[in-house]
C-alpha cells in the first residue's frame, strides 16, 4: 500500500492528511510535491496528519525533516498530528521528537501554530 495525501485548509493553515506508508519512492515524492506547491503558494504553515500513517522508514523521516527545515527556512512552522504509537517510538529514538511540536488534537495544533503567527 502506497502513500494518499490529502489537504485540506483551515483557517489558512494547510492540514495534510496522510495514509498508508511513508516509504523511499513514490510516497515520499509525493509528500514532497505537495508540499513544495503548498510553499511555493506562500502557504508557511503546515499540520501534517499522520494518524492513518501505518509505518514510516528512513527515508519517510527524512522527508518529514526536510519538510520542517524548508518550512522554518522561510519563516513558517510545521506541526505533527496524531502520531501512531510506532511513529512516536521512531521520533523518540531518533531524538526527533525534540524537534516537532506533536499534537493528539488538531484543534490544539491549529491553536498553537496561530498563537505563533501573532506573535511572531
């Protein structure tokens, strides 16, 4: 099984839903894709969902990293939502999760990247 992504935008926050798995290839193409469009639209801040995200390799958390640093590269923000237990244990092992802001409600995540436009 391969990779669906899907945005969705809320309160000009784009949340990018994500299913399936997020492996070397033709998911993480994707990802990237549609990222670099949403960037290249001025959109700077990101939530992406990866509730429906069943495994995640290397090269998946690459992207996930690359993401967050072209996004903070241009003054933006990108927020982790719905983390798997197994994606959880990833970001922890590889000390990650030292760098996302990670969120178990979207509401919350939405709040908190909005708290940081006005401040900023």
């Amino acid at each position: 099984m391969s990779l669906n992504v899907k945005t969705r935008k809320v309160d000009g926050i784009v949340v990018v839903d994500m299913s399936g798995r997020l492996t070397i290839g033709e998911p993480v193409l994707l990802l990237r894709e549609t990222l670099r469009v949403q960037v290249n639209d001025g959109v700077r801040q990101f939530v992406l969902n990866l509730g429906d995200v069943s495994y995640i390799d290397s090269s998946g958390l690459g992207e996930l990293v690359s993401a967050y640093t072209t996004v903070r590269n241009k003054q933006g923000d990108v927020k982790l939502l719905n983390l798997t237990a197994k994606a959880k244990d990833l970001l922890q092992m590889t000390k990650l999760l030292t760098v996302f802001d990670v969120y178990d409600d979207e509401a919350k995540a939405i709040a908190a990247l909005k708290a940081a436009k006005t401040s900023a």
